[in-house]
C-alpha cells in the first residue's frame, strides 16, 4: 500500500508524532486493531510501532491500541460518550444539549485530578466522546490500576448524569485468561463514521461544544500544538498517584508464585518485594525510563541492566536474594521458560552498572544526577554511591574482581567445550575429548591465572585445509584443549566488560555468558530463525512495500580483519562506555587486561605471516570479530531512523530496509566508505537492491524454511502423523537430490543427521557410500556426520579398504578420527580391515593430525603396528601421542625410542617437583622411595595413563624405574 506524498517538514513531523504517540499510549506491541469501513474494529497479531502510527496519520486510518500485556498496563483511561439511547432519540447528529453534559461531565473529574495535582490528558473522540488519560512512568499491575480508576469513579458516579456513559480501562482487576486488554482508538485517529480525527485538547475548561471541533483534517500548525502537547505532559509516578488518592492497595489474592524457589527475601533488615525494589530504583530517571518497555519490550541490553543491578544483591540469610527477584522479574514475560531461566540465573555473574555507565548509554534519558565515580588507585571508592543501588538504602557493596578466577567456572567451560569442540571444530578429535574429559581444575585455574599474570606458552594449532568450489581453499583451526580452555575463560571475563556494547540488530555469534546448556554462543538456528523471521515480518509488511531491501555481504570477513586495529580497539576499549570501564581498573587489574588481551591476540597470529586475518574456528575468534563490528553496527544505527528503516546484521551478512532509493544508495556508500576504515569491503557479487514489494521470492528464497520444518519433523517422527514424515523426508530427497542425477552437496550434512531410522531414506543413504568417500569437496561436519552415519548404519563393511583409498583431506581426517573413536569404545573389531587400510594409508603424504590419529590406533591395539611406520615417526610427534589421555600398550619395538624421550623430559621433570615441594631442596634430599615414586608417577602422566595399573610398557618397566635413580 502506497503512502501518500508529503513536504520533507511535514513528513517530519508526522514521525515526530508517530514517535510520540508510541511512546505515551503503546502497551501492546504486538497486537492492535484496526477499524473497518462500516466502523467495527478488526484485531491484528501484527506488530505496532511507529511506523505503523505513521501510516495511520498520513492515509487516515483509526487503530485501537491495546492495555495490557500479561498482568502489566502503562496507563488508565476514562472513556466519557454520549448514550447510544440518546442519540437515536435525536435527529440532530451532534445534539448541542447532550455535548455540553459531556464537557461538563469531563470537566467534573478534571477539577477533582487537578485539586489532588494528579497530571493528565483529554482527548477529543472525534465523535461522540471525550477521553482523559493517565500515563505512568513505568507499568504497573492491572489489579493496582482497577482500583485507581474504580477510586477516581467515586468522586462523581453518584452525581454522573444518566444520559452520559463512562467505560474504564481496565474494566475490571482480574486476569483471568485475557493478556491484551481491552482496546482504546489512539489519538489522532481518523474515524471512519464520522469522518473526523480525534485530537488531544489543550486546555478542558476552555473547551466547548463548537462546530470547530470537528476537524476532517490536520494543518501542520494544529499538529505542532499535538506534539507540543504530549510533549510537555510529564508522566506520573504510580505510587504518588496512589498516595494523593488515598488508596491502600489489595494485592491479588491469586498472584502466581515463583515455581522454583521462594519470590520474596530479605534485603538486610528490610524485607521488599520486586515492586518495592524498582519502585526504588526508579528513582533513577533512566531506571524509571527502562521501565516503561517492562515486561514485554526490553531488548537484550536492557534487561542485563537488570540482572546487574539484581543479580549480587543478598542478605545475611540468603545469598540468593538478587537471583530470586531476577526470577520474578523475568517470570513475567512473554515466553518465559522457568528451566533455561534456572540455569541462567545459576551461572550468571554480571554487575551493578555505574551512574556514567548509564549515562553513557542512554544519554537520550536526561539523566540529571551528579554521580561520578571516584577512582583511586585501590580501585572505585563507596561503590553503591555512584550506582542506582544507592536507592536500596540498606545495601552495602564491595568492589567486584572480574580477574578472580575460579574453579567452578573452569569446570563449566571445560563443559562447554565439549560440546562446542564435537559441533564446530572441522574434525572433532577423540583425543582433545579426551584430553578435556580429565582436566585438573586446580592446575586450570593456575594456568588461568598464570596467562592473566602474562605467563603463558601457546601449544601449536591443528590446521586443515578445507576444499570448496572453483578450487579454493579455506585454511581453519582447532585449537588443543588447553587453548580451548584458556581462551574461552578469558573472553568470559572480557564479556564482562563488553555484554552491553553488542547490538540487538546483531544476531550471529552472540555469547552465552549464563553458558545455558553449555553453549558459548546462543544456538546458531535459534539466532538465525530470529533473524529470518523479523526480516521478513517487515518484508511482508503492506506498509513497508515501497521501502528498499538492500542485502550487503562483507568479503572474506574473517580473513580480512586487520589485527593491529583489533588490538588496539581491544586495548583501549571499542565504544565510550568499554573505554570508561577500562579507565576504572586498578594497575594491577589493568595489567591482567593487557595480558588477556596480549594471549588472545597471539593466539590470533600464532599463524599468521602478515597483519590480516583471525583464525577461522575457534571461539574465542569469533568473539573478537564481533567486537571488531560493534562501532560498524553503531554507525549504522545512527545512520538511520530506527524506527522507520531497519538494520539487521548476522555475522557479515548485512539487510536494511530503508525509505527510499536515493536513501538507500547514500546509506550504502557510507557503509561502503565505513568498511573501507576498518580495512574490510562490500562482496559486490552478492550484493542487491530491490524494492520491497519485489523482493519477498527472493528472500523467501533465501531463507529457506525447509530445514526448519525437517529439523524438527525429524525430532517428533516417532508422533508424527504419517502425512507429515512422509512430507518431511520428501522434502529432505528433495533437498539432496533435487533432479535424479543430481547432488547437493551443500545438504548433504543436515541429510545425514535427519531420518535416520527411516528404512527408504536408510537405502538411499548408504547408496551415497561411494560418492562420499571419494568427495574431496565439503565442511569438516559433512565428514563428520557421515562417517558417524556410515559406521552406525553399516554391518557388512564390504568395500571399507577400497573406499579407504579415495579419501582425500577433511574426509580422510574425518575417517580415522571416526574409526579411532569405534575401536576405542569396542564399536568396531574388523582388525583385518583396519591392518589393511593403515598399510594403504602408509602410502600416502599424511598430514601431522593423521598421524597422530594412526599411532593411537596402534598404540590403543598392538595388532595394528607397523614397525617401520612407527620407526619413522619424529620425537615431538610421538611425544604428543604418548601423552594424549588414554592407556595405552607400549610395543617393544617403541620401547628405547621412549625411554630416550623420557630421559630428555628427566631434568625438566625433576625441577619442576623440586620447586613444587620445597624451592631450597631437590629430590635428593627426601627418601628414595619417596623419590622413584614421584618421578614415575609424572612419567606415567607423560604417557598419558588415567590408570597406571591399565598402562603396559611390554616387560623392562624396571628400566623405567632405574631411570628416576640416576
């Protein structure tokens, strides 16, 4: 639907009022209803906003805007109206008698919420009517707000004249089954019967029945005095308005409780419920601005806001004090979900803002207060004085040490790292599982806190080279799980400092700092479906059709960010507000800062010969290229109007819908210019602009939603009605085969972990057998999810050494590390076959992982050695092996080779227990027996035992044992 053309001044102000009018009378944001042409109104799940207020001032439309979301509401509303019975006794259309009882009427409750200072609006119904409105400063209960209106219906039910009729909004105080409330028209509507706008009115008592109150249309000098209306209204703060009406307030007989755990603690001496404390913090005017999005409507970074100011708060009985009103508060909103919310709160460790920090971010509050922090170098004096918990009068806070590293933290990561390692590294090795599976936490958090103390060595990478069409190929990384660990506790902590800074517009790679269901990153289909659906909703939008769809992609993102600007902003912090954090640290914690970021960014050129690049895979890269993005998402941002153009961004993809297209071709070469800064550039060949009605096949497209519906089809089979899985695998043939000699090898991945246990799709799969060993082209998780598939799925394993030789680089990788994993948990015993394909692989050029994936074969079962394979192995990788964590069964043939390595290991072994037990002794100065079992124990960890009583070393072990002697 078209929008009709306006002057630039005009359209202006018209978003000036959309914007106001969003502002003071939107609760519900997601549901409104608009009126039809015989004057009944239509309800809409569809979104309101600005834009859509917008579209109601320029093309004359009414829409009814609802009160209430869940239990909350933001406003009450007496609806004043002349009796239907009235006016069908009357001829006249606009009786002047029954007018003036309306004025009057409205006049009588404007005295009494003058004389009790109780500020308010009136509004012109445009037909019949007049509303008076109250808007609070934050939401409050529903049931609270019904006694207020049934208090102001005292002071004039008794005297009301009969002819005229007054509805309250809310009706009644009961929740019942109803989350939106009952509708009000929005100001400035266009009423379809009467054809006439409803309007604010400035002043009540000088207001008076006139044929000049019927306005058809609005000049842009009436539509200045609206805004100036609204704009000088000052919002109410609800528990004043309950005191100058003298109400006590019944609570709710049914309020719901917290599932869990108790809603309700003590703070100290004072005991306060949720309402209590934010009522409190209100007294801060951007807290009290927040508020006013609560439930439903705060974004991410201001419901951390929230948890910061909450989440530490504590008595001398309940430590979980703050973490059982971050329930509450979080149990009222829409999709609440009490288990994932359990495990957030469980983990989650943020703190108080500060005043600046505040005032930094949200600087379009007008915050008045004079609090600055005051640094010494001890660190922040009186901390709770320059943060809005100042208002909780009986709270006491210490600084908070972001840099303290603790145990049940490494052994959360560890977890994580699990997960993250099996689902995202190229070839999820069994050796790094391992190797995380038996971690000393104790000797973690020593590592930690030696790399924040800038003692560190980083272990070398695992490397592959990943082959992809038109014969490129993408070098990725895996890092060891030392690395793993390490870095993902560091950028914990540096998120610490940076969660607020990320943009909502961003979807992709957003960290999980709760680590809910050991994720680092929010799960990528969840973050990707957002992002698909709020682009489409607005792609569908009537309103938006004449809008620019412009779609940019950032070339070889990873691969081009240039390091020295990544530490810099790293250094100095990204944003204002990071760089104010950073400006507050101690010496002491500014140097373990600098030494965070010193180890991630060595980690960063571990392997890089020039200044460009992160490396592509682990999670700690990641993060840092979305800190590289943060100012490019802010400049964008303010590049435009965020109310009538959108910005969405996953990871380099970029889409703005924007007004028009000269709009969008300027906001394209800023962007392009602004890239060019950061040292990255625009991929011209996928780059596209079309206007938003024409593009909505091309987006759909684009975000396909078959996955979405086989992903979970696949999850329910068992269910399912027929219909449904016969639709789902239909769709998931369709996907990899979609002509009969045709493969897309794209799908291939998600084909083989969907439907598994369907017999027709089973035989079709295991027909790929051939085609997949011989596929040198695909992603590490193709491989992987294949050769899961194949060895599950597979008894007879005919052809399983001539399909051996056609392996080629991530498949070959993907394959030993598969069948390492079956022989080690007794999954796989054809030893004939696997002595066949070691030989056929020993012909081969083996890359440095393959070979550490064969001798643990060999050093798992003996039967697979080969003499002069091993014989031919370097030191530092057969060290490597004999370290990874598992038992293993040295052959003879090994045996000196060992020895040797664990004689070179002898001295630095022996330091290190000597500066462990007592720096002024050595080994030499406690009894030998003590000795020799000190020194084999670190041999048999060197080996890589969990158990030395399952460890064999063949017959000498004594000569193991002489060694510790000499």
């Amino acid at each position: 639907m078209a929008i009709k053309t306006t002057d630039i001044s005009k359209k202006k102000l018209y978003k000036s009022l959309a914007n106001k009018l969003y502002e003071l009378f939107v609760m519900n944001k997601k549901y409104f209803a608009e009126q039809l042409q015989d004057g009944n109104y239509n309800t809409k799940n569809n979104i309101m906003d600005p834009l859509r207020i917008h579209d109601m001032l320029v093309n004359k439309k009414s829409y009814l805007t609802y009160q209430q979301v869940k239990t909350k509401l933001k406003w009450i509303c007496l609806d004043f109206d002349i009796d239907k019975a009235v006016i069908k006794r009357n001829d006249s259309k606009h009786p002047d008698k029954y007018m003036d009882l309306l004025i009057d009427e409205v006049k009588k409750v404007s005295r009494f919420l003058d004389s009790l200072h109780i500020k308010y609006i009136t509004e012109f119904s445009g037909n019949r009517g007049i509303h008076i409105w109250i808007v609070f400063t934050e939401s409050i209960e529903k049931s609270h707000a019904y006694q207020l209106i049934q208090r102001i219906e005292e002071e004039f039910k008794e005297s009301k004249n009969s002819n005229i009729n007054v509805d309250v909004f809310p009706k009644n105080g009961n929740n019942n089954n109803n989350r939106v409330g009952f509708g009000v028209k929005l100001p400035l509507s266009f009423h379809t019967k009467s054809q006439c706008y409803s309007y604010l009115i400035e002043d009540i008592y000088s207001f008076s029945n006139s044929v000049d109150n019927w306005r058809s249309n609005l000049d842009e000098s009436f539509l200045n005095s609206q805004l100036s209306i609204m704009s000088n209204y000052e919002l109410q703060k609800f528990n004043d308005v309950v005191t100058k009406l003298d109400i006590e307030l019944i609570e709710e007989d049914n309020k719901q409780l917290n599932p869990f755990i108790s809603t309700r603690g003590i703070l100290k001496e004072t005991r306060e419920n949720l309402d209590s404390i934010l009522d409190k913090l209100s007294q801060c005017n951007i807290v009290k601005e927040l508020l006013k999005n609560y439930p439903n409507n705060l974004n991410e970074n201001e419901r951390v806001i929230f948890v910061g100011l909450l989440n530490r708060l504590k008595t001398s009985e309940n430590d979980n004090y703050g973490k059982e009103l971050l329930w509450e508060f979080f149990s009222k909103i829409d999709n609440f979900r009490p288990d994932l919310t359990k495990k957030k709160l469980e983990n989650l460790n943020l703190y108080p803002p500060t005043c600046v920090f505040l005032r930094t971010k949200f600087p379009q509050y007008n915050c008045d207060c004079d609090n600055d922090v005051v640094v010494k170098k001890q660190g922040i004096v009186n901390l709770k004085e320059y943060s809005p918990l100042r208002y909780l009068k009986d709270t006491e806070l210490v600084p908070y040490d972001a840099f303290e590293v603790k145990e049940p933290e490494i052994d959360r990561i560890r977890k994580v790292q699990k997960k993250y390692t099996k689902q995202n590294d190229e070839i999820p090795f069994l050796f790094t599982h391992l190797e995380l599976d038996n971690i000393n936490h104790k000797d973690f958090k020593e590592k930690v806190t030696n790399t924040l103390n800038g003692k560190y060595k980083i272990n070398d990478f695992y490397k592959f080279n990943r082959y992809e069409k038109d014969e490129k190929i993408r070098t990725l990384y895996a890092l060891p799980a030392e690395e793993k660990i390490i870095s993902t506790y560091l950028i914990k902590t540096l998120n610490s400092f940076y969660y607020t800074e990320f943009s909502d517009n961003s979807y992709g790679y957003k960290f999980e700092n709760s680590f809910a269901n050991y994720n680092i990153f929010k799960p990528w289909m969840q973050q990707w479906l957002i992002y698909r659906n709020r682009i489409m909703e607005r792609l569908n939008e009537d309103l938006l059709e004449d809008h620019y769809v412009l779609k940019l992609d950032i070339k070889n993102f990873y691969s081009s960010i240039n390091l020295g600007r990544l530490r810099t902003k790293l250094i100095h912090g990204p944003s204002k507000i990071i760089e104010e954090k950073i400006s507050l640290l101690s010496e002491e914690q500014l140097n373990k800062y600098n030494n965070l970021i010193d180890y991630l960014m060595n980690l960063c050129e571990a392997e890089k010969l020039d200044d460009k690049g992160v490396p592509q895979g682990p999670a700690f890269a990641r993060y840092l290229a979305e800190v590289y993005l943060i100012e490019l998402d802010e400049y964008i941002e303010n590049l435009i109007e965020v109310n009538f153009n959108f910005y969405y961004r996953y990871v380099d993809d970029i889409i703005l819908i924007l007004e028009d297209e000269k709009m969008a071709k300027i906001v394209l070469g800023k962007i392009k210019s602004y890239l060019d800064s950061l040292d990255l550039e625009i991929n011209w060949d996928k780059y596209l602009l079309l206007q938003v009605k024409n593009s909505r096949n091309t987006f759909e497209n684009y975000f396909n939603n078959n996955k979405y519906f086989v992903d979970n089809a696949s999850k329910t089979h068992e269910i399912n009605s027929d219909f449904t899985n016969k639709r789902a695998t239909k769709i998931l043939t369709k996907m990899v085969k979609p002509n009969i000699d045709e493969i897309n090898e794209d799908n291939l991945s998600f084909y083989f972990t969907h439907f598994n246990d369907n017999k027709r799709l089973l035989e079709e799969k295991k027909k790929l057998e051939t085609f997949l060993f011989s596929l040198k082209i695909g992603r590490g998780s193709l491989f992987r999810n294949y050769f899961s598939f194949y060895f599950s799925n597979n008894n007879a394993f005919e052809n399983f050494v001539e399909n051996t030789k056609l392996l080629e680089g991530l498949a070959r990788g993907s394959f030993l590390n598969a069948l390492f994993e079956r022989v080690f948990y007794n999954n796989f015993d054809e030893k004939n076959k696997i002595i066949s394909v070691i030989k056929e692989l020993d012909k081969t050029r083996l890359v440095d992982y393959e070979l550490e994936l064969i001798i643990s074969l060999m050093l798992l079962d003996n039967e697979y050695i080969e003499s002069d394979f091993l014989n031919e192995v370097n030191d530092k990788t057969l060290l490597k092996v004999i370290g990874f964590k598992f038992n293993k069964r040295i052959p003879s043939v090994l045996e000196e080779k060992i020895l040797n390595i664990l004689w070179k290991q002898r001295k630095r072994i022996k330091s290190k227990q000597s500066n462990k037990y007592n720096k002024r002794s050595s080994l030499n100065g406690v009894p030998p027996t003590f000795r020799k079992f000190c020194t084999l124990r670190n041999f048999w960890q060197l080996l890589g035992a969990v158990q030395t009583s399952s460890f064999y070393l063949g017959h000498p072990i004594d000569r193991v044992a002489m060694l510790s002697n000499n």
